[in-house]
C-alpha cells in the first residue's frame, strides 16, 4: 500500500477495495495526529507507573474476581483480562489498539475534535499468514504465556486467540461471546509490546520496514465533513455505537476503577472519576 492522502469516506473505501481485492489483508489504527508514534500508553504517559505495572495488574484482575466478574467466563486468561484494563478510562498498559475496519479507524483520527486542526493518520499493517510467524500468539501458548514476560511483538484478538488468518471476529453460537461488546463492536485487535532490558517499551514503528507498515494521511480541513459522514448510512459510525459495554458501570462498583487507577498513575485527580 502506498503511502497517500485521502479526502473523504469514499476515497478510504476505495484504497481500501483496490488493496484487498488481491487477498491482502489488514489492521489499522487511526490516530488523530499524523505524529504520534506507536508505542503503548503506559510508555507516552508521564503519569504511567511503569515499574508498577504486573502488581497493578494483578490488583485489578483479584479485584474483578472478587466481584464475580470471572465466574462463569470459562476462557478467562491473562491476556484477555489485560485487553479489559485497556478499555479502562485512564489505565495504562503495554497494548496498543487496533480494528480490522478502516472506517472504524478513520473514525478515531477525526473523532477528536480538539485536534481537527492537526493532520491524522491510519497506520495499516498487512497481516502475515505465516502460522509460524512470531508476531502470533496460538492457543496452545495460552495456558504458559504471559502479557509481562513476552520479548516480541504479538498480535491477538482480545478474548480470542488468532488462529484464523482471515481475521473473523467470533460468533455468537449460544455460548459466552469472546472479550465484551466493545471488542466486538469496535471490531477490536491489539498489539502487545514488549518491555527491554532499560524498561523501556517498544515502538512498533521501529520495525516498520520488517510488517511493511504504512500510513494513509488524513488532512486537517477533512476530518469534521468525515466525522460527520461517518455517522449517516449506511456506516453509522459513532461515539454511540462504538464505545459501551465496558465501564465503571459494568461491574458492581465504581470501586475498583477509582482504587487500581489511584495506585497506577503517579498524578491522580479523583475528579476525572466524577462523570464514569
């Protein structure tokens, strides 16, 4: 895919269409300024605690069990329990977000508006279909990996490990949906980025030559006209339809967010809180 600028919605779907027609297949991710480097949240943020992070961690999973968040999840680990705290409101961790939609991704470069003064970016990253490859985690890793100790790259869908190369989100076929509907409905994939010998976490874009990343620019003066296109049919992509089903109204109490978010960030304003 060569690197371009596009205009509108339609211009997405067609570079879209003309890039998969072969069989190649993608994920993306839109960010709302065509700097911004990727690297996790944990790494950007100065309020991260970063040597923290595996003690947080473990706080916030015996939290939820304790509330009974995992007792009839049968396929419960820790990587999905980590793709959970990443759709916490201010919980840092070492995945970076993803989708296999690219209209789900042009949505999230123009859905700040505070930044429609800057140009955005989709980064596309060609899936291999190599099984071998060492970017995938497999099922059979699940029960001896772990998110912390990882030295490479990895790719999974929360809650469900790839295994199918086409990318297929699973289906509801009468038993407990994978990952939460805000996995499902923003049709949800991560990378997970490994930790050096100095702490510091990886940039993917350090190996951009190795995946072929690219990245697809997305000017300033479009991005309110694409914001609002999105929204009418027959895409509907809104804040509305992208972001539920996990919160600090999903669980029992609002207890856990406010204690594990308190002890995970160096800075912290309980006011951020108020309106959860």
């Amino acid at each position: 895919m060569s690197l371009k600028r596009i205009r509108n919605v339609n211009e997405v779907v067609e570079l879209y269409n003309s890039t998969t027609k072969e069989g190649s297949l993608f994920i993306f991710r839109g960010v709302s300024c065509e700097a911004y480097p990727l690297f996790p949240r944990i790494e950007w943020d100065e309020k991260a605690n970063k040597a923290a992070e595996q003690g947080n961690f473990n706080d916030f999973k015996k939290s939820l069990e304790n509330q009974g968040y995992f007792k009839q999840d049968f396929i419960h680990n820790d990587f999905r329990t980590l793709g959970l705290a990443q759709h916490y409101q201010r919980f840092p961790t070492r995945l970076l977000d993803w989708t296999s939609c690219i209209l789900i991704a042009l949505y999230f470069v123009c859905k700040n508006k505070k930044k429609h003064n800057q140009d955005g970016a989709i980064w596309c990253f060609p899936l291999p279909l190599d099984s071998n490859d060492s970017i995938w985690l497999t099922p059979r890793e699940e029960s001896v990996m772990s998110p912390f100790n990882l030295d490479q790259f990895k790719i999974f869908i929360c809650g469900s490990f790839i295994d199918d190369f086409k990318m297929r989100l699973p289906k509801k076929d009468g038993r407990k949906a994978f990952g939460n509907s805000r996995d499902i409905k923003q049709q949800s994939i991560m990378t997970l980025h490994p930790k050096n010998k100095a702490g510091k976490f990886g940039n993917l874009e350090d190996l951009k030559q190795k995946y072929g990343l690219e990245k697809i620019l997305v000017p300033k003066g479009c991005k309110k006209t694409i914001l609002n296109d999105l929204s009418k049919d027959p895409w509907r992509i809104t804040r509305n339809t992208l972001f539920y089903g996990v919160s600090a109204r999903a669980l029992k109490s609002k207890d856990i967010l406010s204690d594990i978010v308190a002890k995970n960030l160096k800075v912290y304003d309980r006011r951020a809180l108020i309106n959860l």
